[in-house]
C-alpha cells in the first residue's frame, strides 16, 4: 500500500509539473506529456479519490486559536537566510511572494503577489504584474519598489545562493510591473520565485532595521495572512492574524507554535491533547500516534531522498575501486534498510531524483541486492580487511540507517568501522571536508525539480566544494546530461538527461540512492483544509478549525 | 551528583578513631558486620553474579553473531523460547546484549571510578598533607570543576568530543575526581594529626611513604563506600547521557543506550523498556546496598 | 567571618575565569562552526565568510577569548550566534524557569526527605521505615528520564490529570518537580535517617531520656536540631547542583530553561551563549555554596570557631 501510494505521489506531482507550467504564455511547447505522464494521469485521479477517506472532516468546532507544535526552533524570521523548514513554515504565514504553489500540486502555480507573468521571447525574463491594494502589516501599501528591494535582499540570503547564481536582474519596468531575469532560460526557476524564502517585504522597514539596529531575525514586515506577535527562544512563536490581508482575513486568529525539542515529548503532548497540529513524529511513534483517537497522520513524503556516498577522493577507500563500490550496492537491501531505520515508513525510492520532484522514474531498477555477489566482487578486488570508516551523524534520520546499511556491508565482507558523530562536529567533518570513506545524507533539493537534487552531487564542477560532491563523482558524460537537463526547456529531454544521469552513476556506483521517508504531519481530526506538502510550506490561511 | 562535606568530616572522624583498633583483624570484623546486613549480602550476591555473567559472557556468548548481527525482518518479537527476552529494533536478541551490556556498563562504571579514585589520591592527598599554597592550588582548581554543573560538563565533553567509551569516561571521571579530591583530603587533614603518623615522621619515613602506607590504608573506608556509591550512580549518568543523545557508539550494547533506544517504542513494545531498565535498576539499587552495608560495617558505632 | 565570605568571594574569580577558560577551549578547540551551522547545506563559502566576519569568528583562539572577557569586564555578554538577541536576554528569559523547577525540587526533596527521614529513623525497623528504605533504594537507583517518562505516560496521557509540557501554572511543575528531586530526595531521606539515628544514639539523647523527658521533647527538642545540621548542609549543596543539573528533565518536560539552552548551545556551537549561561550558573551555585557555608557556621558553632582560628 505505501509503495503504491509513492508511486502515486510521484505521479500526481510530475504529472502536475507537466501539464501545468506558470500561467501564461511560455516559449517550450508544454506538449511533452510523454510515455510516464499518461500512466500518471489515471494514478492521479486515484490518489484525489482516496485522499479525503484519510481524513474525514468534522463538522467545525469555530475555534479560532490553533496551536502547532515543533521538534525544531525557526532560526530567524528574514527570507533568504532561514534554512530550517520550521522557519519555513513560519514565514510562509508572515510573508507572501510573487507566485504561490497550490497546495497538492507543488508545480501548478498560482497568482500571489503577482497577478500574472509573461515571458520574453528567449525565456530568460519574466515580467510580473503586480497585485494592487496590497498592504504591509504596518499598513503601508506595496510598492514596485518594494518588491524589487526584497527581491534583491533575498538572493542576497544564504539560502539563496544557488538560485542567486542564476538571477541576471530584478527591475522595476513601472509601477505595476517587475521584471526578473536569468542568465538562461531556467525551467524551474518560476518555482525558485515561489518558495518563502523570495517573501517580500518592505523596503522601508528594513532600512529603518538597519538604521536603529533593531534585530531583523525577530521582527518583520511583510504582506502575509499573518502577523509576527512574540517569541520566546526555545519555547514558543507566537503569529496573529492581519486582518487587512489581500486575500481576506484567515478564519484562525492566534497561532502558537511550541516548541519542543524531544520527539518523543512532544509525541505524547501532542497525544494527549495539548495541540491541533504536530510536525516532527518520530518514525517509532508512527504506530501509536495512528492508533490514538482523534489523531491524523499524514504521511507526507518528505522532499529529500536519503543516499549513501562512497568516498573515490584520494586517500579513501573507494578511489579507483568501481569493483568495491559495485559491491557495496549489492549488499544494500533496501527493504531492510527502510524497516529498520525508518521503521517501514519511508519508501524504498532508488532512483536519485526525489519521488516529490521533476525527473523522477517510478519504474527504474537498481542493482539488485545479492549478497554473494557482493562478496565475490569484494574478493575480486584483492580485498583484506582494511577498515573502512563510515561517519553518521546522530540524529536518529542518519543513524538508525547507517546501523543497518554498515551491518549489511559487514555482512557482505567490508570491516566497517561505524563512527556515528554529534551533527555539528559531522556536517563539519564529513559533509564539509569529506573525512570519510562512507557516509549517509539526504539530498535536498530547495524546489522541486532533479537539476535541485542532482547538480551539486554528480558535476564534476562541484568536486571539492563544501557539502557538494565530496566524493570525486562524475565523468564527462554524467556533466553532459547534467548540464543537458539544466539548460534544456523541455520536459521529456530532461527528463531522458537525468534517467541518463541515473544510470551513469548507477554504472559507476558512486552514490547509491535508497529511500525517501516521511516529513510527517499530524492533525487532530479537527484541522480542516490541511493538505500535506513535502517541503512544510504550509498556509495556515487556508486552515480552519 | 549531590554530596556533602558535613559527612566527608564525619567520615574521616570515623576513619581515625578506627585508626586506633588494631588493624590485622579489621577486615573480619568488617566482614562479620557486613555479615549481619542481609539487604547488603544480597546486593553483593547480585554483584557477584552479574560481575561473573559479564567476565564469562564471550564463554557463552559470539559478540559478531548474536550481539551485533541484525536480523531486521525480524526485528521487534516478543519474548518467545528462541528470544527469551525479544528482539530489539534490528532484530537482535535482547538477552544477549543485556548481557553483554553489562560488561560494557560495568567495565566504563569500575574505570570511572577507577579513575576518580587514583586522580583523588594524587590531588586530595597532596593538598592535605603539604596543605598551604600548594593545598590552596589544588582545590581552588577543583572548585572550578565544581562549579561547573556534572551534566553540563559531560555535555559539553562528550557533544564536542564525540560519542565514545573514552570520552564518556573523560567526563564521568572528571566529575568524580573533585569530589575523591575532596573526601580523601579531609581524611588526610584529619589523619595528619594523629600519634602514628608524628611517630612514623620521627621514624624517618618520607612524605610519600607516610601518606601511602600509613594514611590512605586508614582513608580507605570512607573511599570505597564513597567509591560503590558512585558506580551506582555513574551507570545510572551514563544512561542520562544516552538519553540525551551522548551515549556510546552502537552497535555496541551498553544499558542506557538500550533504554533510550526502546523508549521510543515503550507504548507499543513495552517489553522492550523493561529489561534494560531492571538491570540498570538492579545493578544501581544492589550496588547502593553493598555500600550501605560497608558505611555500616565500617562505623564503629554500629558495632555494640 | 566576614573576612571569610571577602576571601571566598574573591576566590571567586579565579574559579569563574577557570570555568570559562575550559568551557571555550572545548568549544573552540573542536570540529564544528557555528556559521557554518548556521547556515546548512545550503551555504555557499561566500555565504559562511560572510557570517563569520559578522559574528566575529575570524580572530584567532585567544584574540577571541580576550574579546569576550573584555566585552564581559564592561558588562557585555555578547551576542548570540543564532538569535542575535544578546546573551543576556536569552539567559535570562529562560532562567525563571529553571529557577522554579529547581525550587520546586528543591522544596520537595527538602520536604519530603527531611519527613520521611525523621520518621523513618525514629520508627527504626518498623513497617514504616521499611517500606522508606525501600522506596528510597528504588528513587536513588531509578534513571530520572525513566521515572519522569513513567508519569507522563500515567498522568498526563492516560489519566490527563497534569499537563505534559507548559511554564505558566504552578501545576506545570509538579512532574517535573519529582523527576528533578527524586535522587536528592533518596539523598536527603538517607541523609536525615542516618543522621537521626546518630544523634538518638548520642550521649546526651540517652541522658535526656535517662532524665525522663518525654520521647517527644526528645526527639523535637534534643535530636532534630543537631540532626539537620548535615542536612542543611546537604539542601544548600543539592540547590547548587539542581540549578544546572535539570538538563535531563527540561528535555523530558520540554521546559525552556537553562539546562535545554545549554544543550542546544552546545550543539549549535553558540559559544557567546554557553559562556554567558555557564558563567552565570557557576557563580549562582558558587554563592548558594557560600551562603550555605555561612548559615552552616551560624547554626554549627563549632564551624565558626574553626573559622575564627584562621
């Protein structure tokens, strides 16, 4: 049932990015609805028939104070800067930005800010007209100018920066316009202009930040639903509704975000009744949280796929070694994997692009698990026991896994020596600097789209730079799919680019691509409209109680 | 965590009347008084018992087959003939590593003790008997590490260190050692006085001989009930730390580390949470009785 | 004595100089960045020099520590690498909460061990004193985690009698309030117990009784004083330690305290925070020791003498 729901999942949403791209005239014929999209199309109709079984609605309680509760703590309020979803998830209440994503269909976009877009012939601009009447939380109306100064502001974020490279210029072409430009046309880039951390807010604000010094990660202005009220660090964030809002004010008023940094704590408040909305169950809770009354659970597949990397840089153990890499992908028994590390919630996704983004192939095969050829290939390679170092950090994502993938390893002849490290000092040791012959992460794509997931991982442009391909991965062939599936306009080249890509590193055996488990959302039965999404890009707005 | 300065004086007051009983017998009469306290001869009996399943454990026991081999399919069972206690999350048998955690979990708590006591010896025995500056030194150092909360202090250790036996250790003992610092100088302070160490001075003996042959055997007592106490404890701190994250590396089995990982299945599997937790429950609460039963031994009071 | 308290305050300086010498060395001296934490995945090196430029990370190792130790000579505890509010504000926005859950354990374990130790001392080897020995043995030898997991699942899941997390209600405070306390609790009953029955052993309990005083004015009037003097003692020690030693139960209780600051400090490489809160905790329990010491020499004239001689 959960492998067939992924694929179903997977389908509804490339189906939805190929069918559905921007709302206005576009320079690539949009006509490559090919083989994979048909098949989707009928899936798709299923999951919108099963979706409402899930959740039964209530009949409205007409409460209007909603309190969420979350195992991570938003770093700051400005976009462009968070890397948290918690943060996300906060400014998506706060701020508003040019296009929206729908909720269910992440690639069919919406008017937000913007009322409509044209692009110019080439594809690398984008003019938007700007929705009028709209006001800032202090009351001011937004200008073009605005716009522009915190367009600019956000690519300026770290955040940004990969999605920063691509912007040419943001200019303001009159009041109601603005126009946004790339250094080439980028197919996804309109859905980089949707996330929150593009919010918009005012210019005037944030210079008067800048003159008196005030701290911006604690303060805000944008055009949101919702306003910024109180937070007290490490224990809760306080939103209230705005009720001049372009949209219409929101039906909950007050939002309380708690905090609480232990899974399992926060599982059983959420139990016994102390919030209507949690984020964060523990994939051990999943059971239990589903058996108690009241509770939904929304197995919301989450926007990262987790891989595993085998390190060919100099001085680690897979350099020049393809033999022992193959092994590796023999032993790994990705069924086992997902039920002991994700305690069977995840779901089993080979294939490196996400099953939420653009790119992804429901019906590719990997190596086949077998461990016998593992140990032959092992052999073959004139292997003796040499230690293998596999680095995991220790956040029960990363290491519940890697405990079951180095004991299948072992099993397969490898002498590994699991080393499982405090996050920090991990993501500065190994996601870094590469310090290890093995490890596991997740991919993390900021938009929904393969060049997102893959680029940074398989270029060979990317070897040696901080958390991006550490392991020497790549050739030139791989370079030309992926460089193919990032220029190209057209969905069904790009797709075939980044199947090429799948098979290359396949072939290669550079990273092996396991799962995807779940960003899990838990609602009481109250919540209504709540529509799950990967990336917590959620709008309270929409919500009622 | 806690301890009290007013009991260390009382202690070494102890330590010193004993001083005066005739020494070779002491130990029988320890015993004999030990003897009388039936809740400390059972404690000591499930000691013996466990310290024997723990030195014999790999007699009976393959560390690579049944305690660190996963069996994922068949993971979380309850107890059955096969798996008399019930697999954990990766299908591993549940006795076999509480067994084998028992090596672990002793091993780091006799170490840390270990440790605690020798770093105490050399410190607190030091500033007691030179006393003055050098006296003054040592404890202003041993203040800073007191006034350093424990947690916070292994915290900050193991977070940034690393999760591993060696540094738990590191931060475990560097609780300790203040504190035998601090027992083991008042004992010498309340010694240093006494008739037999002036006689032994007279006799030429050097400061090191006096203080290792004459003043520690007599500080002992209140050592090693300090001393059983605190491997009580520490096994008990070592799954705190597990609890927040900064236990040992898996796939070693140690108690704490067992416990925090199944209380995340407790309600459906609570199986799971319940033998870990009795064996650190049982191992803590008999070693707390063995030295109840040696304070009582130990105390000449208690012996009309 | 008050030559005493002077000297023991100065003495302060140096052991607060030492605790955040240490404390820096091992957070600065280890793999981890707070920019490039900060920043995630997502961060270019640009990016991360950027931030460490405005969070002052560049210097080097003491360049940085002598900045932060001027910076707190003036009264300034710095600024937090991940809130950027000032570590002041931080600290003490979550120190109520610490300071209620450890009088809150602290008057529980006080309380109740003072209570059960006297009754379980002067009803010697009764049914009483039995089941106070036995419960104290299973309090001191229970992981707090553990008990404190127990009740949430009891009272706040299943009953629903007490609320699972929250700061604003006395009742807020009451799981948390026995998971904090339950080892000092065990400590302090064994303690007084102990300490009870030294004292009704004494001669001058015996001489009382000899002279027929009822065994009341006794037990109130003769043993009882002499008898808390360690536990006084004890209290004062305990509360030193319960002021950074709730770490465990913050987490379980998910109250925003110190302990749960420390930790996420820790993690995140938030130097200017853990120092500042660090700091801060050590001289409390340096005082509360202090204080301790001074109110133990006023009961306990023989303390003060001995301070008297130096």
């Amino acid at each position: 049932m959960k492998k067939q729901l992924s694929l179903v999942l997977a389908a509804v949403m490339v189906a939805a990015s190929l069918v559905a791209c921007g709302g206005s005239s576009q320079p690539a014929a949009t006509t490559a609805a090919a083989a994979p999209a048909e098949t989707q199309a009928a899936a798709a109709a299923e999951t919108q028939a099963a979706a409402p079984a899930e959740a039964a609605p209530a009949a409205s309680t007409g409460k209007t104070d909603l309190t969420i509760i979350n195992t991570v703590e938003p770093q700051t309020l400005l976009p462009g800067s968070e890397n948290l979803s918690a943060g996300h998830l906060i400014q998506c209440q706060l701020y508003d930005t040019l296009v929206m994503e729908t909720p269910g269909a992440r690639s069919t976009l919406v008017p937000g800010l913007a009322t409509e877009w044209e692009y110019s012939e080439d594809g690398c601009t984008i003019t938007f007209t700007l929705r009028e009447g709209v006001k800032f939380h202090d009351g001011t109306e937004m200008t073009a100018d605005d716009v522009v100064f915190s367009l600019k502001k956000d690519a300026e974020g770290s955040y940004n920066a990969d999605a920063a490279k691509l912007l040419a210029s943001i200019e303001k072409v009159d009041d109601k316009h603005i126009a946004v430009s790339t250094n080439y046309a980028y197919k996804p880039f309109l859905q980089v202009l949707a996330m929150p951390s593009f919010g918009i807010y005012s210019q005037k604000w944030y210079e008067e930040c800048e003159a008196s010094g005030t701290n911006m990660a604690r303060s805000e202005n944008g055009t949101g639903a919702y306003k910024f009220a109180e937070w007290q660090s490490g224990d809760y964030l306080k939103l209230e509704a705005f009720d001049d809002y372009w949209g219409g004010a929101p039906m909950i008023k007050n939002v309380t975000m708690k905090i609480m940094t232990d899974g399992q704590t926060a599982a059983l408040s959420m139990q016994s009744g102390e919030a209507d909305v949690f984020f964060g169950l523990d994939s051990a809770d999943y059971d239990t949280m589903k058996a108690t009354p009241h509770m939904v659970v929304w197995d919301v597949l989450s926007n990262g796929t987790h891989f595993l990397a085998l390190n060919s840089t100099d001085g680690h153990f897979f350099k020049d070694n393809k033999d022992a890499r193959k092994a590796v992908q023999h032993s790994l028994n990705r069924e086992e994997i997902n039920l002991g590390g994700l305690d069977g919630t995840g779901h089993v996704t080979p294939y490196p692009v996400n099953p939420d983004h653009f790119g992804y192939d429901p019906d590719w095969q990997p190596t086949p698990f077998d461990l016998d050829k593992a140990k032959e290939l092992l052999a073959g390679t004139g292997y003796s026991g040499e230690t293998v170092i596999y680095k995991s950090a220790n956040s029960s994502w990363y290491q519940n896994p890697a405990q079951v993938m180095a004991e299948e390893m072992r099993k397969a002849g490898f002498n590994i020596d699991l080393q499982i490290m405090e996050r920090g000092a991990w993501e500065d040791d190994v996601d870094a600097k590469g310090n290890s012959d093995i490890w596991n992460y997740m991919t993390w794509g900021q938009f929904p789209d393969a060049d997102a997931d893959l680029y940074i991982y398989l270029h060979t442009s990317q070897r040696g730079i901080e958390y991006a391909n550490m392991i020497d991965a790549g050739n030139d062939e791989c370079d030309a799919a992926l460089d193919g599936g990032r220029y190209s306009v057209d969905d069904e080249e790009r797709f075939n680019y980044y199947k090429q890509v799948a098979d290359i590193n396949e072939e290669e055996g550079w990273y092996a691509f396991l799962m995807t488990g779940c960003n899990f959302a838990v609602t009481t039965d109250e919540v209504q409209g709540f529509v799950p999404h990967p990336a917590v890009f959620y709008h309270i707005k929409d919500w009622s109680l | 965590m806690s301890e009290n300065t007013n009991k260390t004086i009382s202690d070494a007051e102890r330590a010193a009347r004993r001083a005066k009983y005739k020494k070779k017998s002491e130990l029988a009469v320890v015993w004999r008084q030990f003897k009388k306290n039936k809740l400390a001869l059972f404690g000591l009996f499930v000691i013996v018992i466990m310290v024997i399943l723990a030195l014999t454990a790999p007699l009976f026991i393959d560390f690579e087959k049944d305690v660190i081999e996963q069996n994922v399919m068949n993971r979380l069972q309850g107890p059955s003939s096969e798996h008399l206690l019930g697999t954990d999350a990766y299908g591993r048998d549940i006795l076999c590593r509480l067994l084998w955690a028992a090596r672990v979990s002793m091993f780091t708590g006799f170490t840390v003790i270990a440790i605690g006591i020798v770093g105490g010896i050399i410190l607190g025995a030091t500033a007691g008997y030179l006393g003055g500056v050098v006296d003054n030194l040592i404890m202003r150092f041993i203040d800073i590490f007191l006034a350093i909360p424990f947690t916070l202090m292994a915290i900050s250790i193991v977070a940034t260190l690393g999760n591993s036996i060696p540094n738990l250790v590191l931060a475990l003992s560097l609780a300790l050692i203040p504190k035998f610092t601090r027992i083991i100088r008042s004992s010498v302070i309340g010694l240093k006085g006494q008739e037999f160490i002036e006689a032994a001075k007279l006799c030429g003996a050097s400061g090191p001989v006096i203080v290792l042959k004459h003043i520690i055997p007599n500080a002992l007592g209140p050592i090693i009930v300090e001393a059983t106490l605190a491997v009580a404890r520490t096994i008990i701190d070592i799954a705190g730390l597990s609890f927040i994250g900064l236990g040992i590396q898996p796939p070693n089995p140690e108690w704490g580390a067992m416990l925090s990982d199944a209380r995340k299945y407790m309600i459906q599997y609570p199986y799971l949470i319940m033998s870990p937790g009795i064996a650190i429950i049982l191992t803590a609460a008999s070693l707390t009785l063995i030295g109840d039963g040696l304070r009582d031994a130990l105390d000449p009071k208690m012996r009309n | 004595m008050a030559k005493m308290i002077g000297r023991r305050l100065l003495m302060l300086i140096p052991v607060l100089l030492g605790v955040s010498i240490i404390i820096y060395s091992i957070l600065s001296l280890t793999p981890g960045d707070a920019a490039t934490l900060i920043l995630g995945d997502s961060a270019t090196a640009e990016s991360v020099a950027k931030l460490r430029e405005e969070l002052g990370l560049n210097g080097g190792f003491i360049e940085r520590y002598v900045r932060w130790l001027s910076g707190v000579l003036r009264g300034d505890f710095g600024i937090s690498y991940k809130t950027r509010n000032p570590v002041f504000m931080e600290v003490f926005q979550r120190f109520p909460n610490t300071v209620k859950l450890a009088f809150t354990a602290i008057a529980i374990s006080s309380i109740f061990g003072v209570l059960f130790g006297i009754l379980s001392a002067v009803k010697q080897y009764s049914l009483i004193d039995n089941v106070v020995v036995a419960a104290t043995l299973l309090l001191s030898s229970v992981p707090d985690f553990w008990l404190g997991l127990m009740m949430i699942l009891l009272f706040a899941v299943k009953l629903k009698w007490l609320p699972l997390s929250g700061v604003d209600h006395w009742y807020n405070f009451i799981m948390p309030g026995i998971t904090a306390s339950a080892h000092y609790l065990a400590n302090t009953i064994r303690m007084t117990r102990t300490s009870m029955l030294d004292v009704i052993r004494a001669d001058y309990v015996r001489t009382a009784r000899a002279k027929g005083c009822p065994e009341r004015t006794v037990i109130f009037q003769h043993a009882l004083r002499n008898a808390l003097l360690p536990v006084v003692t004890l209290i004062g020690v305990n509360m030193g330690w319960q002021l950074g030693g709730t770490v465990i139960t913050e987490q379980v209780f998910a109250i925003p305290g110190i302990g749960s600051l420390m930790i996420t400090s820790i993690r995140q490489k938030d130097v200017p925070v853990v120092l500042g809160a660090l700091v801060f905790i050590a001289l409390l329990s340096s005082l509360i020791n202090l204080a301790t010491d001074v109110l133990y020499a006023y009961i306990d004239p023989r303390i003060k003498s001995q301070y008297v001689k130096k």
